[in-house]
C-alpha cells in the first residue's frame, strides 16, 4: 500500500495564490481563467501529494534543510517540502519572477 502524505498549506501559500485569483478575475477581468486556475492548482496538488518526492527538486546554492519540490500549473509553480509523511505547500509563484529573490 503507498505511502499516505498529509497536505500542510503555509499561509504564505494561501496569500501566493489569492494575490493571483485576485489579478487574473478582478485586473483581467477573466473571472472563469481564475477559476480554472483554483480548481487546476487543487488537483496538481492532490495528484502530487501521492508522490510527492517525485517532483524535480528546485536547483539553489543556498544550503536548505530540506529540498524544495515544485511543479507547474499554467503559468504558475507551486514549491514545498517534504518531511516524514507531511506535504508541506509553501510557495504559488508566477513562473516568470526572479525565484533568487522569492525562496526563503
């Protein structure tokens, strides 16, 4: 039987993610792209957290006590951490963003 993860959301994920339903329904105006964003970013993660070690591991110099994980949706990457059997979310970012100056 596999191995069963637990989802952990860090608030920083959740201020990432409503900053960019917020521009793409209220500044583009495309309110159902904002929704699809929602509902896509939901099973990405849902689909992941069955493996979520499988994902590429995010490439940094800096020394982190765990690695950092990530994976696309649209436009977006969403990054986390694994440790024991919890996914730790952490990060919804816009893929074209300076990434050196966003990861703790």
């Amino acid at each position: 039987m596999p191995k069963q993860y637990r989802l952990k959301y860090l608030p920083l994920f959740w201020d990432d993610l409503e900053h960019a339903v917020f521009y793409i329904r209220d500044v583009l105006k495309n309110p159902a792209a904002a929704e699809r964003l929602l509902d896509r970013t939901e099973a990405a993660i849902l689909e992941h957290a069955k493996a979520p070690t499988m994902a590429q591991a995010h490439k940094t110099a800096r020394r982190r006590p765990l690695p950092y994980y990530w994976f696309p949706v649209g436009n977006y990457m969403v990054f986390y951490v694994v440790h024991d059997d919890v996914m730790e979310v952490r990060r919804f970012i816009y893929g074209a963003r300076d990434l050196t100056k966003m990861l703790p």
